[in-house]
C-alpha cells in the first residue's frame, strides 16, 4: 500500500499543472456553460505541438466552427512556458470562428488569456470583420507596441472602449463585460487575475442601448488575415451572450487562467 501511495504522491507532483487545468475547465463548464456560444480551448487541437492548425473543436459544445483553410494562415499548436496554447505569426494567421447570432442581446462577456512575447500590437478576437465599420461588433487587441490591452465595441451612438496598460512576456486573463443597459460609464468592466480593473490608459463612454450584431470573428488578425495581425500565444478564447455580475467575472477571470494552467 505504502508502494502505491509513494506511486500517487510522485503523479501528483509531475502534474500539478494539468491537474489545475482539468479543474479550472471543469468550474468553467459547470458554472457558465448555459450562456457559452464558442470556446477556443487547446483540448479541442489533439494534435502535436508545432502542427498547423486547420479546425478547433468548439468546446461550449455548441459546435461552432473554429477553422482556418488555407495553409499560409494557419496557426501553430503549440506550448508556451509549459502552457498549451495557439501561436500567432504577426503576418497574417487567424482562427476564423463561424457567425454567431448575437442581435437579441445587449450584454456580453468575453474571457482571454493570451501571451505577448514582444512589443507588439493585434487582435486577440473581433466580432465583425471590422468593429469601426459594423455596428454591433466588438473586439479586443493588444495595442500601444504591445504595452496594453483594449477592449471595445461600436454601437449606434458611438464606441465604448477602455484601454488599460499590460506587460508583455508574461500570461494575462481577461474578462471584458459588456452591457448596453447600463449607464455609460459602466457599461463596459475589465477584470484581471481576479480584480476589477479600476484605472486605465484612455477610455471613450459613449451612451449605448443598441444590440449586438451577427457576424462571423477572428482569433489572431482582423478579418482573416487582412490586417493588424498578433504576434504571440492565445490559450482560451471564450465568449458569453450575458453579462456577469462583478463578483462572477472576477471569478472567471481565475478560472479562466486556473482552465489554462497560469493559475
């Protein structure tokens, strides 16, 4: 027995990782699956590190195709600081996730966790082939040389949109809500490794009672590849047609993080 023991107590030390990842997925699942309409998630790549990514399984269970079909766009699987997570060239890589139906809601939450190596800038995921000319589109980039992170989204009257500055060489999780039925002043919270983000770089506030849109996103690069490209790792991707309380988007920000094994 005492043989075994030693046996479990050695499996626990070589995997703490894996070990918190598969429970911060499982809290993730179990708690915000009614409202999830796609996650990328690197459990949905079984392939092995350094292969091309041409599909994702969706892990919401909802299906959604995560693909990108030409092979120069591609994306590599791969592991950043023991991290299982999807690497981005700066050229033109992208995961294209299929439309989404967003038009009878006002409120959404996005989680990112993601890696920027350099000073660099990108998108992390649009929704729209270019917030700036499609109302209802949202996104989230690291801007500024890569010294910050933005989250924001165009709606009928104007953008709201809170810019907050980040490091690099480092794994980040974030949660962005968004919700239209509030006031403008807080109609669009950040939340990092379990905070509610309370100072920023800049910030644009305007009035918003508008819906979201139905576009198909990308993950690494605007519109496919077109234009303002990432050049880093991306490890989640998860998308919510609500709003979450503060209490519980500061929750999933460690959750999030716990899923992708930073935690």
């Amino acid at each position: 027995m005492l043989h075994f023991a030693r046996q479990a107590q050695t499996a626990n030390r070589l995997a703490p990782r894996q070990t918190r990842s598969a429970r911060g997925t499982a809290a993730v699942r179990g708690k915000y699956s009614p409202s999830a309409r796609f996650w990328l998630h690197p459990d949905g790549a079984q392939v092995a590190s350094g292969t091309a990514i041409s599909a994702v399984r969706d892990w919401s269970g909802r299906n959604v195709s995560l693909s990108q079909g030409t092979a120069s766009k591609q994306p590599l699987s791969a592991g950043r600081e023991g991290v299982p997570c999807f690497t981005f060239d700066g050229v033109n890589d992208a995961i294209e996730v299929a439309a989404i139906d967003l038009t009878a809601t006002q409120a959404v939450t996005v989680a990112i966790v993601e890696f920027r190596p350099v000073a660099t800038g990108g998108t992390l995921y649009e929704f729209s082939p270019n917030l700036n000319f499609n109302f209802g589109g949202f996104g989230f980039f690291a801007n500024d040389a890569g010294q910050s992170f933005s989250g924001g989204y165009n709606g009928v009257t104007g953008y709201q949109l809170k810019v907050v500055t980040s490091a690099i060489g480092q794994w980040r999780s974030w949660v962005v809500v968004f919700n239209r039925a509030l006031p403008a002043a807080d109609e669009l919270s950040m939340f990092a490794q379990g905070q509610k983000i309370t100072t920023f770089a800049s910030v644009l506030a305007a009035e918003n009672t508008s819906f979201c849109g139905n576009f198909a996103g990308w993950i690494g690069s605007r519109n496919n590849g077109t234009a303002y490209p990432f050049s880093g790792s991306v490890a989640h991707v998860l998308l919510l047609d609500r709003a979450l309380s503060a209490q519980d988007a500061s929750a999933l920000s460690l959750e999030i993080a716990q899923a992708a094994g930073v935690a």
